[in-house]
C-alpha cells in the first residue's frame, strides 16, 4: 500500500515556501541530457525474476572487478585481503546492524563493539580518545575542521597540497554554509611535501593545519615540526590518514603531538564496494573531548555491580539543542566499523606490523622495477605502500589503454587535478599483500610498450 499523506495544496505550499513552481524545477542543476525521460532503453517493462537475475549478471561481467586483474589502483581506497572470518562474525545477531545503538540498554553487544573499536582507533592514531566512527574519511576531515573552529574561534584552516583533492572538495562544499576560509594548492610533482610552506603561512587567524600523512602522492613528513609551529600560534594540528595500515610501520601522527587525527578505515576489514560504504576515523586529544563530534561509547557498572555500555557523549541535534551540537549527520557506521575491528583483533599489534612490513617491501620491490622502464621516473623517495611515478607521455590516456587491457595500473594525477598541466605526467602506484610479483612484471612490460 502506498502512503502519500500530502495533498497536491500541500506540495504546491512548500513549493512557494521554497520558491519554485513545480517539483522538477527542484532538479533544474542536473543536466537534460543525464535525466531520464521515459524506459531504460533495452530493458523490458516487466520481466520475471529469472529473466531479471540473468540480465544483472550479464551487465554485472561488464565490470572489471580489482580480483581478476593485477590492480595498482589507491589514492585513498586500497585492495587489501579480508578474512573470510570477518564476514562470518558481522552477520552474528548481537552484532550485526548498519547503523545506531539507539536503545543502549538491548544493543549491549554494538555497544561492546564500538568500545573496543575506540580502542584500537585510539591506539593505532596516537590519540588520546577517539569515537565510535563517521561515514567515511572526507566528512571526517571536514568535521575536523568545523571541530577546530570550536576550539580555536577561528576562522581560516591552511590545507596541505598533499590532501586527497575529493577531502578538499568535500571541505570545500561544507565551508559554503559555515563561512570558512580554506587556503589550498594543487601539489608539486617532486619529492618534497609542503610543510616549510605550512608553517611560513601559518598566523594569528589561522584555526588548524590539514595535512595527510603519508599524503596523496605517498610520501611521509615529519610532523612534529609542523604540530610545533601550530601550537606556538595556538592553532591546530589536523592529520589524516586515508591508509591506516601505514600506521603499523611509521609513527603515528598523534605520537607526533597532532591535535585531530582522522581518517578513512576502509583497508581493514572493508571491501573496496565500488566506492562504498567506507568508515571514518576520527580521534583527538583529551582536553578535546567534549568539542569531538559524534558518539562516544563508555563502560561501566550498573545496579548490580555488572559491567555494561553506554553512550557517554552523544552531542548530537538529536539529543540536545541544535545550536549546542558538535555534528548533525549521523557519525557513525556501525556495520564497517564492526568489520575494521574484527579485523583488527585478528591482526593484532604483531600482525598489523607484519602486514605493514610486507606492504612496504612489496612497494619498495615495485618501485625499482617500475623505475627501471625507459620513460618512468620515481618521484616519491620516501613512502608506505604508494608511490608516484613520472611518465613520459600524459598519464591519464595510459592509464585508460592498460586498463582496457586488464590491467589497472593505478591513479593519473591528470583526473584528480584537471587542469594541472604539471601533474598530467603523474601516476600514483600502490601496492599491498595481494600484489603479486607477477603483477608487477604484468605492468611494467605494458608500460614499456606504451611508452616506447
């Protein structure tokens, strides 16, 4: 049964509230040509259930999926082994749910979950709390953001030209509404990250530094001196890190004294999805704690001495004043965020460091191979798991050629700056546990024929 409790006057109300004459005037920003007029061409009105499985799955073999084809794609979402026991233990009934502990007293066990997700958030940034999760790490990075304004009653955040470009653009579209003042450049395609240039820009109107760390094109900086120059003009310092397995390898950035470290926790225990669902990171400092945006889980007793859960902070609109909320989306994916920490719990602290290390040697043994081609150049010295190459033809329309021949050889600076003539050269290459020595050969013998 269909439920439509608004009238035709009803609708034509809220239209002249919104001030449009009609409901499709309300889509006047996407093109003719993208809108659908009338049937999908080549589907049928009506078909059985059968018929319809079959047409899915012959439109499903049309996509070149990451496990059938050596893959060196990254960029903030990266092909990493999952243990089949990871989806095993998300579909268990005490755990499993895409969303919110509503009622804490009957969601002990997401409760439960979400604590020890805390923990082992907390432990692998280097920060002193962190919360239950975010939707993903771009809304992180801009909660982040809004959450040093709070702070700092300040105004301007200076981005780093090594911050993945979708996190800037996400920003960007958020700072429309709250009057933010970003400051941000494409990167340089060299070895050097930008962080002298950071702390030259650095002043008394500035609310927070946002750096990735290691950033887009792979490479790591020493923090330290950046989180020094923020604090000495009471700023802060924003980390993010869109690859948390680096973090079982190099020192973590709230080791580092960053203020906000947030991040994107796909790598562990979620699935690459096609873009999606991810799950956000987001730890701070203590001192910090009341100004973090969405949910944090605690524990304690109840009336009869038992341990139990709860949601200690909650400064959502949902549950106080809407001026007085720290966040007013939902910050919080409980099903991924489940995943990363079954996945981090069979890892372990060892396990994770001998991921990471495998990680970082597979790269290491691919670079020198890649770097070898005629026509390539290693660009990136210091890095995790990726790395940027110089090419000598425009990356992007060789990156389409190999990809047509299976092989999808990673992410041309070209489509994440359009535009930037300085960049079209550059390719970003990473490489984890599942690339195999022979995928590299795959892909170094393919660019020495296109480049030659």
């Amino acid at each position: 049964m269909r439920y439509l409790p608004l009238t035709q006057i009803d609708r034509d109300a809220m239209l002249g509230v919104i001030g449009v004459a009609t409901i499709d005037d309300l889509f006047v920003d996407v093109p003719e040509a993208a809108r659908l007029e009338g049937p999908i061409p080549g589907l049928p009105m009506h078909a059985s259930e059968m018929a319809v499985e079959r047409h899915m799955t012959a439109l499903s073999r049309k996509n070149l999926t990451a496990g059938e084809v050596p893959f060196f794609l990254g960029c903030g979402a990266y092909k990493h082994h999952v243990p089949a026991s990871v989806d095993h233990l998300i579909q268990r009934g005490e755990f499993l749910t895409a969303y919110t502990p509503y009622q804490p007293e009957i969601a002990q066990g997401t409760l439960q979950m979400l604590f020890e997700f805390q923990t082992q958030v907390a432990r692998l940034l280097g920060t002193d709390v962190a919360n239950a999760s975010m939707y993903d790490g771009s809304t992180a990075c801009w909660e982040a953001i809004g959450m040093a304004r709070r702070i700092t009653k300040r105004g301007k955040a200076l981005l780093s030209s090594g911050l993945h470009p979708h996190y800037v653009s996400v920003a960007k579209t958020m700072a429309k509404f709250t009057g933010d003042a970003l400051e941000t450049s494409a990167p340089t395609l060299g070895a050097d990250t930008d962080v002298e240039a950071l702390i030259a820009a650095i002043d008394t109107d500035t609310s927070c530094v946002v750096v990735q760390y290691p950033d887009i094109l792979g490479r790591i900086a020493d923090l330290k001196p950046l989180a020094d120059a923020c604090h000495a003009n009471k700023a802060l310092l924003i980390a993010v890190v869109t690859e948390p397995v680096a973090l079982g390898a190099i020192k973590a950035p709230g080791e580092m004294d960053a203020d906000i470290v947030v991040g994107e926790g796909q790598s562990l225990g979620v699935g690459l999805q096609f873009g999606g669902p991810y799950v956000g990171l987001f730890g701070c400092k203590e001192k910090y704690v009341r100004q973090m945006p969405g949910r944090l889980c605690g524990e304690t007793l109840d009336a009869d001495g038992r341990r139990g859960f709860v949601l200690t902070l909650s400064t959502r609109e949902q549950h106080i004043r809407r001026e007085k909320a720290t966040s007013n989306i939902c910050t919080n994916s409980g099903l991924c965020a489940l995943a990363f920490s079954i996945h981090m719990t069979l890892l372990g602290e060892a396990g994770l460091r001998q991921l990471a290390a495998i990680n970082h040697a597979g790269a290491v043994a691919a670079a020198e191979r890649l770097s070898q081609v005629p026509g390539v150049e290693l660009v990136t010295t210091s890095f995790f798991n990726e790395f940027t190459l110089k090419l000598s033809k425009e990356a992007r329309p060789i990156v389409r050629t190999l990809a047509d021949r299976g092989i999808l050889a990673g992410v041309s600076l070209g489509r994440l700056y359009p535009g930037e003539d300085s960049l079209a050269n550059g390719l970003v290459v990473a490489v984890t546990e599942t690339t195999t020595a022979e995928d590299v050969e795959i892909l170094a013998a393919a660019l020495q024929e296109v480049l030659a």
